[in-house]
C-alpha cells in the first residue's frame, strides 16, 4: 500500500528547516489533504503543532542557558545548570531536525525521485539556514567591531569559513550547532541519492550502520567530525519519523511524561560537569529527547499545543540566532541586567519577541521567496516511484 503522498498548503513558502520555523503547523505529510494544520498517514491524522511547541522549549532552554553563563561571575553550580539547560535544548533541536529532514527526504525522493529529489531537499536546506544567519552575522560582526575593534574578537576563524558555517566566531557562538545542521544535510542529501527505490529501507540500513560507527568512534575517539556524538541525536530523530511512518503507536500521554520526566533526569546527570560528558550526554538527553518528541506527536490526538506556543517554535531560529548575537554585545558592555530571576525572565521574554518580529518581517519573506525561486528551478515532472515506498 502507498503510504506515502504528502502535499503542502500555501505555507509552502515558509520551508521546514532545523533550528527553526520547520515544519510549518498547516503542513500536510499524507495520504490527503487533512486541514490547514493536519497530517494523515493512513486513516491516521498527525498535527505538527506538538512539535513546533517542543521547538520553542529547545529555543528557550537555550536562551536561559546564556542568559545566565553570560551574567558574569556566578556560583558554579548556577554555571553547570545554565549549562546542562543549553546541552538539554540542542538534543531536543536535533533530535527534532532528525525527523523533519528524514520525513523532507522522503517527501522528496517519492515526489521527484533520487537525483531531483535530492537537489531540491539540497536547495530547501541552504535557503533556509544561510540567508537569515548571513544576516544576523554581519549584524554581529559590525556589533563587534563598534565595540571591541575586532569583529572576530581575535578568534582563530576565517571569513570564508564563517560564511559557509564551517566554524563559529565569538559575536555570533551559538551558531556552532548549525556546523552539525549542515553536515547532516548533506549526508541526507547523499542518503537520497544512493536510494534504491525504497527510501524507508534506505533509512533503516543508514540508522543502522551510522549508529554502528557512531557506536565505535564513542569507544575509539575520532577526529573525523562526522563521528561526533552529536550526530546519534540527529539518528535518534530518523528512528522517530521511521516509527511514525511504520504506524507504530504508543499512549500518547504515557510516552510523554517518560519523555520529560527522562529530559529532567538526564539534565541532572550531566549538571556536575557539562562540557565533560561527551560520551553520557547523546543518551542521558538524546533518547528521552527522542521518546519525547515521538510522545508529543501521539498526543497530538488528544491535545495540541496552544497558538502562541507555537508561534514561538515557528519563530525558534530567529531566536536562536538573535539572542546570542545581541546578549554577547551586552555581556561586554556588561550591564548589571542578569542579577534575579526577573530579569532573567524579562531577558527571555525580550528575546522571543525580538525573534517573533525577525520571523514576521525577515525569515518568513526569505522563505517565500526561496519557495518561490525553488517552484520555478525545480518544475521537471515528478518521477514515478514504486508504490511499495
């Protein structure tokens, strides 16, 4: 049986991506048209918003997590907290981005087949990440350079690199996740490519054999970058979107509390050394982050997140991106802002605004028109595919 014929409303225009607005809440992943903001995968229906709203959790957790690293000398244990908070929000971004790129990369090998299939997933994943941090890091560096004379702040990095997102610089340091982001992509790219006929088969045989080397390069460090153990969050979220597609259900609420009471409990394990837990941290955050995001998804059924939450989970990479690059330049004029939880929370509430209004009149218009550039690059017929997929 097909189970695979997704379509998408005029939201098309404001393309799924990683860090941030991904899967657009009226996005149809089915058999049939199932509303503005539904899926349906059999006679099952599947709503995203769910998802967008853990988006805005991962987004946030990042934002406390440097809101309080950035406040100046601080009892350690605030420190590693603050910390383990970012650690947790980064393994619920990629484990969210492992499912939304496998479910765009077989949207894409069933519609267009491998080799335009393959370009065009290509072409939706750089106009979705570059254009938006292109802009946010040359706002950073001109920040920079007014206030210390030295865009990059003397970091070891090059402009080049720094355009392609091979490194991260000081003005803009959170974007060092984003590295991970494209480096996926391209794997996904070439997954595609290398699909025979079956991408579901494809994707199992690649979780397989990825988490073996992953497995191994944890055990017998590596410097190859693509054996970082990073990449097992990003696998984490392919098994996700392969459980949902397969139809596999759970009690959504069940599956939920053991998901967050999961995240809670392995942000605790790491608290004590937080950059030292490079072996612990993709299964003390990755797997309950995965058991999460695959709980909210089932209980999509019995309850959906509400509007504004998903709106800030739609806003997460304007967010993302904006926060640090604003909160780094007040770290060195160095205010007394960060003193109380008020102001942290003030600080919070700050940021999410400044990255909703980025998303209404940047990153939203960047994506029409990239969706615009993409229908008319990308108008070839589909290629046939067998139904079996």
């Amino acid at each position: 049986m097909k189970l695979w014929s997704r379509q998408q409303t005029n939201a098309d225009s404001r393309e799924d991506g990683a860090l941030g607005a991904s899967v657009r809440s009226h996005m149809t992943y089915s058999f049939s048209q199932g509303g503005d903001n539904t899926a349906r995968m059999g006679s099952r229906q599947i709503t995203m918003n769910n998802v967008q709203m853990l988006r805005g959790v991962a987004a946030c957790l990042v934002v406390l997590c440097h809101t309080i690293f950035l406040s100046g000398p601080l009892p350690t244990s605030v420190v590693h907290f603050s910390l383990a908070c970012g650690f947790s929000g980064v393994a619920l971004f990629f484990v969210i981005s492992g499912f939304i790129i496998a479910m765009k990369a077989a949207e894409g090998f069933e519609r267009k087949g491998r080799i335009i299939g393959a370009a065009e997933f290509a072409y939706n994943r750089v106009t979705r990440i570059y254009p938006l941090y292109w802009i946010v890091l040359v706002c950073a560096l001109v920040a920079a350079l007014y206030l210390t004379g030295s865009p990059l702040e003397n970091a070891q990095v090059t402009y080049p690199r720094l355009l392609l997102l091979l490194d991260a610089c000081p003005p803009l340091g959170a974007a060092w996740t984003l590295k991970y982001e494209i480096y996926f992509y391209t794997l996904m790219t070439a997954v595609m490519m290398m699909g025979w006929g079956n991408l579901r088969r494809t994707l199992w045989v690649f979780v397989a054999v990825y988490a073996a080397v992953l497995a191994v390069a944890m055990y017998r460090p590596s410097s190859w970058f693509l054996a970082s153990p990073y990449f097992l969050e990003f696998v984490f979220g392919v098994v996700v979107f392969i459980a949902i597609d397969a139809g596999w259900k759970l009690k959504g609420w069940i599956v939920l509390l053991i998901g967050a009471a999961g995240l809670v409990y392995g942000t605790y394990l790491i608290m004590d050394d937080p950059w030292g837990h490079d072996l612990l941290r993709p299964f003390a955050l990755g797997v309950p982050s995965m058991v999460l995001v695959y709980g909210m998804i089932c209980f999509e059924k019995t309850w959906r997140a509400p509007k504004i939450a998903v709106a800030i989970g739609d806003a997460s990479y304007s967010i993302y991106l904006w926060h640090f690059a604003i909160m780094h330049q007040i770290y060195i004029l160095n205010p007394p802002i960060y003193r109380s939880p008020f102001t942290t929370l003030a600080t919070i509430v700050l940021m999410i605004a400044i990255g909703l209004v980025s998303y209404r009149y940047l990153e939203a218009p960047i994506g029409s028109l990239a969706s615009r550039l993409r229908r008319i690059a990308f108008t070839s017929p589909a290629v046939a595919v067998p139904s079996a997929l």
